[in-house]
C-alpha cells in the first residue's frame, strides 16, 4: 500500500483515482500550486476544475493539505508536512509579476498559544505573505510599455 492511499484511508475518505492523482500532483510540487495549476498539469479534459476544487477542499477540512493566498486572493494548496499532532506553518513569497507562490521554510509562524487560550479562540487560517518580484522577474528587468 502506498503512501498516498495511507493519507486517504487515515483521513475516512474512499479512494479514488482523480484523489491519488491530485495528491501525486501536489507531492511532486517544490511550492503551492493553485486550482488552475493543477488542473493545468493534467492531459487536457481530464479533470474539471468543481472536482478539482471539491477535492481540495476535502484535504484542507481534514489537514492534509495547508491553503495559502497568493496574488489576488487566489487559494494556493500544499501538502501538510507537518509532524502528527501539531501543524507547523511557515511564510511564503508572492511574485506579483508572475504570481508564483514560494515557500520560505527556514522560518516557522509561532502560535499566539497565551491570547488563542485566554480569548477562547479558534483559529481556522493563518497567512504570512511576503510580496515582491521574484529573482527570475527581477532579472527580465522593469517592463516596457
Ligand atoms: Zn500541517
Ligand atoms: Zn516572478
Ligand atoms: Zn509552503
């Protein structure tokens, strides 16, 4: 049995082919991909963007994978890495120019534990964003008009 059918069956969900694929997708990828992205990586009509989304939102209700915005608001997804009880977050970089999102994972996004205890809070997104111009935009130069 291979890890990504591990992932479903822990998480109550059947398994089926368009769900191993998605999670092969996100695995394979070194940074958050959005709905498009993904849908993108599939020979073309072979998975529509509602089970695309459905799909996606399924993982990110039961924390297998973390959401994060990218430029406009657009909801990029990443595979949980983190250890079983805890999730471990970090900040990401977003390119305005070509709207890539990067992980910047040598720093972790602690938890306000004392105001999250104190206040009765529950806390459902977390968004640490860094934007700019990326290194490959920033070497094409300023555009031209
Ligand atoms: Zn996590
Ligand atoms: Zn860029
Ligand atoms: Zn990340």
């Amino acid at each position: 049995m291979n890890n990504r059918r591990q992932i479903l069956i822990r998480n109550g969900l059947s398994i089926t082919n368009n769900r191993l694929r998605i999670l092969a997708k996100l695995k394979g990828a070194n940074r958050p991909l959005s709905v498009g992205q993904i849908v993108g990586l599939f020979p073309e009509g072979e998975l529509d963007r509602v089970t695309a989304y459905r799909t996606l939102r399924m993982f990110l209700d039961r924390g297998i994978v973390h959401r994060i915005e990218g430029d406009n608001g657009t909801w990029h997804y990443e595979m949980c890495k983190c250890p079983d009880i805890e999730h471990v977050l970090h900040p990401h970089f977003v390119c305005s120019e070509c709207k890539k999102v990067m992980c910047l994972e040598s720093t972790r996004v602690a938890f306000p534990y004392k105001e999250i205890r104190e206040c009765n809070l529950s806390v459902e997104d977390v968004q640490v964003k860094f934007t700019g111009i990326c290194g490959p935009c920033r070497e094409k130069g300023p555009r031209v008009c």
